[in-house]
C-alpha cells in the first residue's frame, strides 16, 4: 500500500488530520487515475446524510 493511501485511509477513520505535505499529496494521488482534485459535490447514495469530520 503506498503512503498517500495509508494516509487518506488514516484521515477518513479519523486517526489523522490531513496537514502539512498530506495536503498536496492526497488530492494529486486521487488525481492521478482520472478524479478531480477540486471538484465539489454533494454525496449521493449510501454517502447522503452520514456525519464526517463533524459535517453532514
């Protein structure tokens, strides 16, 4: 498993606070296979509604 991904998983169980280089390193990892680092959407789906990072 490489870093960014060990770090994103980190950050979305809460066990880190995306900081620091983690900040450009997460977005251009998601973003090498095709995903849009800036893109903003609301969650659809199972997503909808759950509670993460203290937001809905």
């Amino acid at each position: 498993m490489l870093r960014a991904d060990r770090l994103i998983l980190a950050v979305a169980a809460g066990a880190r606070i995306l900081a620091g280089e983690g900040l450009h390193e997460a977005p251009e990892h998601v973003a090498r296979p095709g995903f849009d680092p800036n893109a903003c959407q609301w969650a659809r789906g199972e997503l909808a509604g759950l509670v993460w990072q203290g937001q809905v």
